[in-house]
C-alpha cells in the first residue's frame, strides 16, 4: 500500500465517524414570524438576518434545515425550540 493510499484511507474514516445532523423546523399555523426568529436567535446563534431568512423559508417551503452540527450539540437546541412551541427535529 502507497503513502498516497493510506492517508486517503485514513481520511475517509475519519469523514464517515463525524456524521453531521441537522436540526428541521417545520411550517405551522399558529407560531408568529416574530417567535420563530427570536427563538433561532437564542437557540440555534442565529444573527437577525439569518433567522428572518430561515423564518421565510419555513413559511414559503414548509420547512427549513437551521442548524448543522454533531448530535450532542443539536439535541439540547433542539428540545428548546420545541419547549417553544415549534416543531423540529433532528434528522
């Protein structure tokens, strides 16, 4: 085995060990603009722009992927959008 080959080995097993989950906020009819982008603010580090851009995607699409990270960094997040009244989850 090359040099060449071990490395790209080992980088390919290090790629497939840190998969990255992504937290989904979905459309709904009882949540206001304004609620949804102050709680991506809080929870998820959003700036204000970035919420409100999230928040129209929501809307328009139905849902919308705002947060990508390892698991136990989503999980808590995640359980505070829903302690918000808003439904998410993490696929």
């Amino acid at each position: 085995m090359s040099v060449q080959e071990e490395v790209l080995e080992k980088v390919l097993t290090v790629e497939k060990t840190n998969k990255e989950y992504e937290i989904i906020v979905y459309n709904d009819d009882y949540n206001t603009f304004d609620h949804v982008i102050d709680t991506l603010i809080s929870t998820c580090d959003h700036n204000p722009i970035q919420a409100e851009q999230c928040t129209l995607l929501i809307h328009y699409t139905g849902k919308c992927a705002v947060k990508t990270g390892e698991m136990n960094d989503l999980k808590p997040r995640c359980s505070k959008i829903l302690d918000a009244g808003i439904t998410a989850e993490i696929l």
